[in-house]
C-alpha cells in the first residue's frame, strides 16, 4: 500500500528504509536505486575476507534478516554475494586487485629500498614451524605468501635456500635490511650467512620482539619485581575468580567505567603486567573499598582465610603499594616504547629509525628519574645485555645521526658508537666507493651545518626528517638519497599488523593438489592484504590493551 511521505510524494513499500546506498528518492530514474550495486556487493565481500568468514554464512537466516534491516530486503537481496561468488568470481577480482596493488608497491622498492619481514611461528599443537613473508616500505606494508618451515628450520642451508629465494623474489638490490621477529639459534647461522654474501643487506631482530623480550626478563628475573607481581596476582585472581566479586569491585568504583576488570590484558603478552598494576594504582580506593565492605566481609571467599590473607594484602600491607608503584613506574616506559614502535612507521614526523636510538637512551633515563638510580641499574642490566646483544644495529645510529632534529639539537651524542654506526651503513649503502667518498665529503659539511644545511637548521623542527632532506639536501643527492632511504626503515616486524595465523595454518594444512588449496590461498592472500591496506589507510593508532580479557590468563586464574 502507498503513503505520502513528509514531502507530499507518494511513497511505496520499496522506499521503506532506504538508506545511503540506495537512492530511491528519485521515482524519474529507478535505476539510481542500484547505481551502487558494485560497491554494496565489494563492502561485503570486503568483510567476509577482512575478518576471515566462511562465505556460507551469505545463506544463513540471520544474515537474510541483517540485509532486510529497515524493510530493504527488496532492494539488497538480488545483490547479495552467493557463496560461488565469493569463492569464485569475486574472490578472483579482490586477488587480482590485490596483486596489483603489491605489483606497484614494488616499483617504489627501487627507490626507497624496503625491508623484507620474516614472521616465524610454531603451533604446538600442529607441531609445525610457518612462516609469514611481508615487506616494509615507506608507502606500506604487503603481504607476499606463506610457507611451511617445518622440515627445514634445522636445516641451514635448505633455509638459507628458502630466504635466498624471497630476496631474489623482492630483488636483492632492493632489500636494505631483513628483519626477523625473533632471535632463534637457528634463524642465527642464516643471518650470518645471507650478510655474507650480500654484504650491503642489514640483518635486524624486531624491536617489538626485544622489548617483549625485556620486559619478560625484568618480571621474572628482578627479585623485587618478581616479588610484587606474585602478589599483585593473588588480588586479581580472588577479584576475578566470581563475578559477584567483580559487582562489588564495580559498586565500589569512584568513577564510572565500561571496564570494571582489574586485569589488563595486552595483545602482547609480556605487557599484561605493568598494565594491570598500573590499574591497580589508579584503582586502589576501590579495592581497598571492596575489601572493607560489609559484602565482601559476609562473602563467601572474604570469610576464607585465602580471602582474609588477600584483603589484609590491600587495606594493611602498605609495602604491598610500594612494591606496585614502583613496579609500575620501572615497566610502564619500556610499555611505552612497546606502544610506540607498534603505532606503525606512518608518523613521518618520528620515523622509527630516526628516534629508535635515542629513545632507548630516553627510555633508561625515564626509569632512572622513576624509581632511583639503584633500582633502574637492575633493569638497565637486562635492557643493556638485549640492545647490545640482540637488537643494537649500526642503522639504528645512523637513523640517529641522520635525523636533523636530533642531530642538530643540544644534547646530540656523536659517541664512537654513533660514528660507527653512521661509516658502517656508508660503506653497506653508499653504493661504489666514488659515492661513499662524496657522502662522506657531504656528512662533513651537514655535520657543520655548511651551505644549504645551515638553511634548514632553523626549519627541522617545522618539517619532517624525511621532508627536511628532500627540501635541504637536493644539493648533495647522495646523502640525500641515503638519509631518505635510512629514515624511511622500519624498526618493527610483523606484531603491529595483526595477521591472523590461523588463516595461514588452514592453508598450509593443504596439500598442494588439493582441489581447495588454491582457494585457501587466494582467500589468505586477500584477507592480509586487505588487512594491511586498511592499516595504511586508516594511519592507525595501536591499541596495547586487547580488546577481550584472556580467561586462562594465570593473572585471572590461579591460587591465591
């Protein structure tokens, strides 16, 4: 039956509801109601692949009503992706639009030079190591393929093959660095071995894996850190073992909050820590209210002994609260790295390899300033053995001295390391020597803020470093192109772009001659890349803390 809508227009059943996409306001011409068809049909196909979906769920009845919402069933239905679709025809187009995307990604390889990324893991439970490969430039991050490790991480040279391989795929010559995203013994000897043979190709283990690697170090081997967390997790876990427990914690808040969990679970494990026990700090009137209350008293737990012991930790033990604020204070600036090394390499105005360096060193004197110099040195020891050991790269302190900011700022450190850093990565990236005796000619005049860098002195603060270079250095196009290629580096490997491995696993579950491995591949090929490509465009902001809170996680559950 027909209406009149608010502008005196008779309206049909077929205007219920309409919404942006579907433009039915205009009776003259029908066919703007499906103008957008393509763009409706590829937003969900988008989702099905973004979030990894089996494409079946297009049949379900509640997927029916979802397309109905509002009375549009009408108009949406006949658009919606069959399953064929989206295993066929659709997921060909996405693939291939993809695959043209990486395509020319690659031609920017040559000019700003890239990072190939090597994400190994190993499933316990499937008892295989797999390996993800990406590359890193500073237009984005794509995702190659995937492969199954197994039966060669024990085997040097059939690895070395494998890796060879990926070079020769991305192009040796563009290749600046490989980066690993952990430190295992066998993945040692290859690294070795690739920078042997293509001795201007750094080799670098991920930030994000080393300051994981701390911070797991300083929870487990500092007694007084180690001290306070075994504590801090007897509180948690009485809080978190029922949730009528959580409701008198929640009644207790002095400030309204979404999220009454006292545990923060972060994407990154060894963060879990410090973050709950900074929640802890900013939460401590309300468990000391909690535990005092008359409904905690009369509780079931609260009457235990466990309980009581628990409860006394909070309200009586003033050491307790010592112990946890300067825990949280010693393990919050390495969280902070963390967070920053993940925000992607998308803010041009800090590029990762120009700060990584002096943010380390900013990093050690924060925790200094927290907690006193005795303290810090306990934690300075563990974080010195990882950046001499493991993370330290002479491109680190070239990224350092090349960045004007830095550079050209009081406190500036040219320490032997620094000038170290800064000759080695001429000698790998200068190219022949002629150019490595011109960029060293040119390094002398920037170091004196000499001709058209005593110009940009007063400016570095006004663009970014990569900027800066492109305005002040076209003068010296040597230096110039080593300094953008360098500041253009990532630090990180592939934690910030939260792949999920799982798609990976199915796919390499697969025998090759399986009639559904080609579609498994495709679908992983498209469902990182499009991953990817949304991080690039959305210029993201990573969020430590994890959007669920992990029940198992041995803060929730446990002995207390």
């Amino acid at each position: 039956m027909n209406r009149r809508n608010d502008h005196g227009k008779i309206r049909s059943s077929i205007d219920k509801g309409k919404g942006k996409m579907f433009d039915t306001d205009d009776s003259n011409n029908l066919q703007n109601q499906y103008q957008h068809v393509d763009e409706f049909r590829q937003r969900i196909s988008n989702f099905l692949y973004e979030n990894n979906i089996n494409p079946n769920v297009v049949k379900s009845r509640s997927f029916q009503e979802l397309m109905n919402v509002g009375g549009r069933g009408s108009l949406l239905q006949p658009h919606v992706p069959t399953v064929s679709d989206l295993r066929g025809e659709i997921l060909q187009e996405n693939y291939q639009k993809l695959q043209l995307r990486v395509a020319n990604m690659k031609k920017f390889w040559e000019f700003t030079g890239c990072s190939l990324i090597l994400d190994v893991w190993v499933n316990e439970m499937m008892k295989k190591t797999f390996l993800n490969v990406l590359v890193n430039c500073p237009l984005g991050t794509v995702y190659l393929q995937s492969i199954d490790v197994t039966f060669v991480v024990n085997d040097v040279q059939a690895m070395e093959k494998v890796v060879e391989c990926l070079i020769f795929e991305v192009d040796a010559k563009n290749v600046l660095q490989v980066i690993s995203c952990s430190a295992s013994p066998w993945l040692d000897v290859v690294r070795e071995r690739i920078k042997e043979k293509h001795q201007w190709m750094f080799w670098n283990i991920s930030a994000t894996y080393c300051l994981e690697l701390m911070l797991e170090k300083v929870a487990s081997s500092i007694n007084w850190v180690k001290d306070t967390i075994e504590k801090a997790k007897r509180v948690t876990r009485v809080v978190h073992s029922d949730p009528s427990i959580l409701d008198m914690l929640k009644e207790a808040s002095v400030h309204e909050t979404e999220d009454y969990y006292l545990v923060k679970s972060a994407r990154i494990k060894a963060a879990t820590p410090f973050l709950t026990l900074e929640n802890m700090l900013l939460r401590r009137i309300d468990l000391e209210t909690m535990f005092t209350s008359v409904e905690w008293k009369n509780s079931r737990i609260g009457l235990s002994s466990k309980g009581r012991n628990v409860a006394n930790l909070v309200v009586k033990d003033k050491s307790f609260w010592v112990g946890v604020t300067l825990v949280a204070k010693a393990g919050m600036p390495i969280v902070n790295m963390l967070r920053l090394v993940n925000d992607g390499n998308n803010d041009v105005n800090r590029p990762h390899m120009g700060i990584l360096y002096e943010t380390m060193d900013q990093m050690k004197e924060t925790i200094r300033e927290e907690i006193g110099r005795k303290k810090a040195e306990d934690l300075w020891v563990v974080i010195d053995e990882i950046w001499n050991y493991i993370l330290h790269s002479p491109v680190h302190a070239a990224g350092y001295y090349l960045n004007p900011k830095l550079f050209y700022a009081e406190d500036f450190v040219d320490d032997p390391e620094v000038l170290g850093g800064i000759m080695t990565t001429v000698r790998k990236l200068g190219g022949s020597q002629y150019t490595q005796q011109l960029i060293i000619q040119q390094l002398d005049l920037y170091r004196v803020a000499g001709g058209d860098f005593r110009r940009g002195m007063s400016e570095r603060h006004i663009f970014s470093p990569v900027e800066w270079w492109k305005l002040f250095g076209s003068n010296y196009p040597e230096l110039q192109s080593l300094a953008v290629r360098i500041l253009g580096l990532t630090c990180n490997g592939a934690s910030s772009c939260e792949l999920r491995r799982e798609v990976a696993e199915k796919q390499l579950s697969i025998r090759k001659t399986h009639p559904s491995h080609e579609e498994l591949m495709q679908k992983c090929f498209v469902c990182y890349n499009l991953n990817l490509k949304n991080l690039d465009d959305l210029n993201f902001k990573f969020n430590l803390v994890a959007r669920e809170l992990d029940p198992l996680d041995d803060w929730v559950v446990g002995e207390f």
